[in-house]
C-alpha cells in the first residue's frame, strides 16, 4: 500500500505541463466575464445553446488528463441544469407555437414542430449528462 502512494506521488510529481493544446482546452476560464469579452458574437451564442462547451474532452490524452478532465466535468455538472431550463424553455415556446403555424400553412407547422423535436432531444441528452455525471460507477 505504501509503495503504490509513493508511486502516485512520483507520478504526479514528474507529470508533464500541459502541451499548447491541452491549454487551450482550459475553459474554467470563460466562467470569468473578462475572458469572455473578447469572444465574438457566434462564440458567444456557442457557449449560450451547447451545453457541452464549458465541459472538458475526458476521450483524449493520457491518463492522468482523462482522469483530471472526467473530475472536472463531474465538479461542474451543475452548469447543465441551467442548459436545461434554457432548452425547455425553448421546447415549450415552439411546441405552443405549433398550432398558430398550422393555422398559416403546414410547412411552417413543420418546421416549428421540427425545432420542438430538436430541442427535446438537447434537452434529454443534457438530462442524461446530468444524471451520469453525478452517478457514482464502482472502480
């Protein structure tokens, strides 16, 4: 049992400083409003609609970095609960506004069904997310 600590401090101790890709990966940055002045208008609205864009890819690098990303992703899972009030928000607004459109025509009755679809299914994916990254998975 000792040895193993010993092992895992040396580890983390020689473990290398992130490549320049890895530190552009640092997004607890744009949680900051300073960091996020200098964004343009489509990153903004990334970050406003995706709920992944504030999580870290934990499929990628060694270990270590998966292991650090997935702990991070897991601290801030409470980020998706506002994702999910935005997108039902918006799954609400355009399923009310089916019928007005089916009123107009069928084509704009579609389309609006279309984006209730689409959005539901963010809205499922984010609960999910939100669910598994809270779960506690033995090993």
């Amino acid at each position: 049992m000792k040895t193993s600590r010993s092992r895992r401090a040396i580890a983390v101790a020689a473990r290398p400083e992130p490549s320049p890709k890895a530190a552009q990966s640092h997004v607890e940055l744009l949680f900051t409003r300073d960091a996020r002045t200098g964004l343009s208008t489509l990153q903004l609205l990334r970050l406003y609609f995706d709920p992944g864009a504030l999580f870290k890819d934990a499929s990628r690098g060694s270990i270590y970095w998966r292991e650090q990303a997935l702990a991070y992703n897991c601290r801030v899972r409470w980020i998706l609960l506002c994702y999910l009030r935005r997108w039902g928000v918006i799954a609400a607004t355009l399923f009310i506004g089916i019928a007005p459109a089916e009123a107009v025509s069928h084509l704009p009755a579609a389309a609006v069904a279309l984006g209730c679809t689409i959005a539901l299914l963010v809205t499922a994916c984010t609960a999910v997310c939100y669910l598994v990254l809270g779960a506690r998975f033995p090993g």
